[in-house]
C-alpha cells in the first residue's frame, strides 16, 4: 500500500445492479458508513398496483464515494456489482473529483428544491450565455452561468462537476448580479 491509498477522495464509481434492485451500492455504502453522493430525482411508480413517489439515482449506475483507496478497496473487491470508473487511456488510474468541486456541487443541490441535472453533452452554449454572482441566499457567493431554457421562466444557475455533470439550480432573481 503507497501513501496515495491512505489519501481521503471522491472516487467516482459504477453500481453494476439492475435499476429495479432492492439494495444499490450507494444504500450499502451508507449503511457501512461511508460518505457518498448520488445524483437523485424524483419519480412516480406504481407498487402493488398504488402509485407512490419515490427518489431513485439520476444516472442508475452512477455514484461517489469519499474515501481512501485503502479502505474501499475490500469492498469494491468482494462486491462484484461494485466498480472504480477509471480514467480514459490509463490501465488503472481511478476517476475522482476534487473535494472543492464535490462539495460546491453537493451544496447547490442541497440548497434547492428544484435541481435539474444535465449530462454535458445535453448542453449548448446558447443555454448559458450570462455568468452570473448569487448575492444573498443559501447559494451566497456563488459564481457561474446563467442557465435560460426555452419556454421556462425559471432562473437557474448552472454548477458543473467538471468533465462529468452539470446541475441546474434553482435561484430567485433578487439574488441574481450579472458579472
């Protein structure tokens, strides 16, 4: 084990289980006490034959986990639905997210009640042509784009997990400065 195993990270991961599965490795994760993040939105199902509104993953496969190598390795091992996504070109070089971005992106999606998640490629730049400053609110501080979608009067800025995935927030216009 080399001192990289021993440094705590946000690793990103793939849950191999089918979407209707009872226990997602992100619930399993939780329950052995580990610090994870899965992109959620809700959805209306029916169960025994009653339409119930239920969380489920935005990407099914999806999911982080703040860690050290060390100590994720053992479960990673002895779950076969459990992987690291690596890093494209590499042998095995796991993916993972600096823990400022993870944890600006956690905040904007926990800030609102309405959050609004996009793959990178889904957007164009003629969504998000005005970079904003949110003065005021949970979001204070906050930079980024204006997101404008056709037809909604919604406003929204737009925080990205750089290379991966981007959320749209909701942000009232009072608290709105353009830069």
């Amino acid at each position: 084990m080399g001192q990289q195993d021993e440094v705590m990270r946000w690793f990103v991961m793939r849950d191999l289980k089918r979407g209707n599965a009872k226990n997602h490795a992100y619930k399993m994760l939780q329950g052995l006490k580990f610090d994870v993040f899965t992109p959620m939105k809700w959805h209306v199902a029916t169960r025994k034959g009653e339409k119930v509104r239920e969380e489920i993953p935005v990407i099914p496969d999806l999911l982080f986990v703040h860690s050290t190598r060390a100590d994720l390795d053992p479960i990673v091992e002895k779950t076969e639905t459990l992987q690291y996504r690596f890093l494209r070109r590499t042998w095995c070089d796991p993916m993972t997210v600096r823990d400022s971005d993870m944890e600006r992106f956690i905040h904007a999606v926990n800030s609102s009640e309405s959050v609004k998640y996009y793959l990178l490629e889904e957007l164009s730049p003629e969504m998000y042509n005005k970079k904003i400053r949110i003065i005021g609110g949970k979001l204070d501080g906050y930079e980024g784009m204006l997101l404008t979608v056709r037809g909604s009067k919604t406003k929204r800025l737009l925080v990205e997990l750089p290379g991966m995935l981007a959320v749209g927030v909701e942000v009232s216009p009072e608290y709105i400065q353009l830069i």
